[in-house]
C-alpha cells in the first residue's frame, strides 16, 4: 500500500534570515590524492574545477564525513587512505579536521581512521573540539550535510534501496538518532535470519530479537513517514525552473501506521515475525518492514512517475527534492544542510543553472559545487570562492 502524497500550488514560507553552517577552516591529511591540505575559507559557496581525476569529488568526500555515516561514496575506511601511506599497525591513517560555523558558533570537528590495530580492524574515531566523542552519531548534532553525486542520477530507476539510503539522509538532518534506529533495526534482522538459518528455534532468543525489529522498525517507518509528511508540501510547490516533486511512501508497514497507532503497528509486525518462523525450517523467510519501503516520486506537471521521466527531468526533480529538504529545514530548524552539489551544473541548462546558483543564496548555507568547465560558474563567479584543482593541490582565483 503507498502512504498519501502531497501536492501544493503555493511554497510555503520561509525564514529567510536563517544562518546555515559553513566551513571556515578545512585541514586534510592522507586522504585518496591529498597529502595535505589547508584551506581558509568564507561563507560564500566554494566552487571547485579542474580535470577528471583531478581530486575535486575526493575533497567534497572528506567534507561529507563531518556528518556521520561512510561519506557520500559509502567507501570502507581503509580505502579512503592514500596510495603511500604506511599501513602497519600504529602508523597515522587519514584525517579530516574543520571549523564549522554555525548559529551556535564555531566547533572544530576532527575526525578520520584510527591507527592500524594489530587484528586490522577499522575504526573511525571523532573528536569534538578537541575531545573524544563516544561515536560518530555525535556529528550529526553538530551539522546536517546533503549531497548530490552523479551516481544518485539513476536514483528513480534503480532499485529501491538507494532510494531507501537517500530517504534516510534526509531523515537524519532532523534525527540524528534515526541513524541508531536504524542501525539497530538492521542488526536485530541479521541476527533473526542467522538463527532461522542455523536451525535454533530457542523461543526466547527469537522473541527478544523480534521485539527489538518490531519497535525500531516501526519507528523507522514512523520517522520516514513524518518526513514524508512535512517535506512533501515543499517538494510539490516546485522551486522556479526544478518542478513540483509528488512524493509518498510505499511499504506495508507504513501503511499500517495509516491505519492506527504505533503501538498497534507493532503487534502487527510482531505477529508477521513470528509467523513468518515457521514457514520454512531453515530459512529466513520474506518479512516486512522498514527495509522493503520505497520513496515514490512523481513529477507534479506532467503526472508521471519519476523512473518514466527523461534523464533531465529525472536530474531536476532530485534537485528539487535537496533543495525542498533544505528549505524544510531552514524553516524548521532555522539552518539549511551543507550541500555538497558534485557535477551539478554541467547537467543543467543557463536557466536552471542560475536559478540554482540563486536558490543557494537564500538559504544561508555553504554549498560546495564541481565541475570540469569554469564557464558553468560564470553566473555565480562574484558570488562564490573559487579553486582549481590539480593533482591533489588547489589554487585560489
């Protein structure tokens, strides 16, 4: 069943006087191509060109885990290291160090691999102005990030999880602790089918594992839905030359939170779960929840879903999406995300890429831009910082 979808005709209000965070100071050490890196930096947007392989996606990646999660390239941590650097056991790894600035003021967030251990595990570690954070999560009271890569361009026509993965981004600009949920959500759901494929049918085990996936998975629908819920009316309205956005849920669990409480949303799934155990010894057999929803998206003009829309229109309706998410945000929250826009401009036309360049402006936050060609910048050229990238290294023109 697919959640209501929202539509409106008029954008509703902002604040406009909303102060978004930016980077001021971004030091880069070991990361993919950079060595090092020092940058000082304003507020205004920081517009990055220069060749393919140049490095300007890697460094818009080192900025993307300031938030928590695996970066907008979802790498493991140990191939994010440079190509020379030592990799025995105490030997200093990659590392990201930024001050951020927010309406709250500065705080300087570290963060990068820990030290090769001798089991050649990886952790990340964090820090907080200098303090040691007990996990990554702690970011995202600090700071929300979006992006967009030109690997999310196949978004409506791929399968559902990316779409679930980009749903969730956008949840946690709002709940940082959505993250946890998930994350718990997902292990408890691993754990269950483990059992189910070993054979232990130990009840107590199971119904431990099943409560834990019934109160979180409903909480991620929950947390979803409400997202849903808030953002669609800005999606719907459009923003100038990106059009209207129509965007529902689709997912028996977040049906049933249609059609009553959470609670009762639970027990259902609770009894699924149990169900679903004997159908097969052995194996774990198909069940709802959370990790089989979809984000549908419908374009608002022409009435027809995103997947059947031409390449561009596709390109525009997820940048409609970020910027409805941003503008949500700022009216709610009173700061938009940082936007990280990885080769964004050279897939619009001179109209729509100005518009872009216009809407940045009002949010209040530092966008971060690439591209291969500077003359896809000109419109934003006394607006924004610039750099060229070159093997690793940047210059200021």
């Amino acid at each position: 069943m697919t959640a209501s979808a929202h539509v409106l005709e008029k954008e509703p209000a902002l604040n406009t006087g909303a102060i978004g965070p930016a980077v001021r100071r971004l030091m880069v050490s070991r990361f993919r191509n950079y060595a090092t890196l020092k940058l000082e930096l304003g507020r205004a947007p920081v517009v990055l060109t220069g060749a393919n392989g140049a490095g300007k996606t890697n460094l818009l990646e080192a900025v993307s885990f300031l938030a928590p999660g695996r970066g907008l390239r979802r790498a493991r941590l140990g191939d994010i290291d440079r190509a020379d650097s030592t990799t025995t056991a105490g030997a200093t790894a990659w590392a990201i160090s930024a001050d951020v600035e927010t309406a709250m003021g500065r705080t300087t967030i570290g963060t990068g691999r820990a030290p090769v251990s001798e089991t050649g595990g990886d952790k990340r570690l964090v820090r907080i102005d200098g303090a040691p954070a007990k996990s990554q999560t702690v970011l995202g009271d600090y700071l929300a990030i979006s992006w967009l890569t030109p690997q999310m361009d196949r978004l409506f026509v791929e399968g559902a999880s990316q779409r679930r993965r980009f749903l969730d981004r956008l949840v946690y600009a709002f709940d940082p602790q959505h993250a946890g949920r998930m994350n718990g959500y997902t292990h408890a759901l691993r754990e269950r089918g483990r059992l189910l494929r070993q054979g232990r049918t130990d009840a107590s085990w199971h119904h431990a594992l099943e409560e834990q996936i019934a109160t979180s998975g409903v909480a991620v629908a929950a947390a979803r839905r409400e997202l849903i819920d808030r953002l669609a009316p800005f999606a719907g309205a459009g923003h100038g030359p990106f059009p209207g956005a129509i965007l529902s849920l689709d997912g028996e669990v977040e049906s049933w939170l249609d059609d009553g409480p959470a609670l009762d949303a639970e027990d259902r799934f609770r009894d699924a779960l149990a169900r679903a155990r004997h159908v097969s010894a052995g194996e774990a057999a198909p069940v709802p929840g959370p990790h089989r929803g979809d984000l549908r998206v419908v374009h608002s003009i022409k009435n027809m879903p995103a997947g059947q829309c031409s390449t561009g229109e596709q390109k525009a309706l997820l940048i409609a999406i970020v910027l409805a998410h941003a503008r949500l945000r700022s009216r709610d929250l009173g700061d938009a995300p940082l936007l990280l826009l990885d080769e964004v401009a050279a897939h619009l036309d001179q109209e729509r890429r100005t518009a872009l360049y216009d809407i940045l402006d009002t949010l209040g936050s530092q966008a971060w831009l690439t591209g291969t060609d500077k003359a896809l910048f000109d419109a934003i050229a006394d607006r924004a910082q610039h750099f060229t990238v070159h093997d690793g290294a940047l210059t200021r023109h």
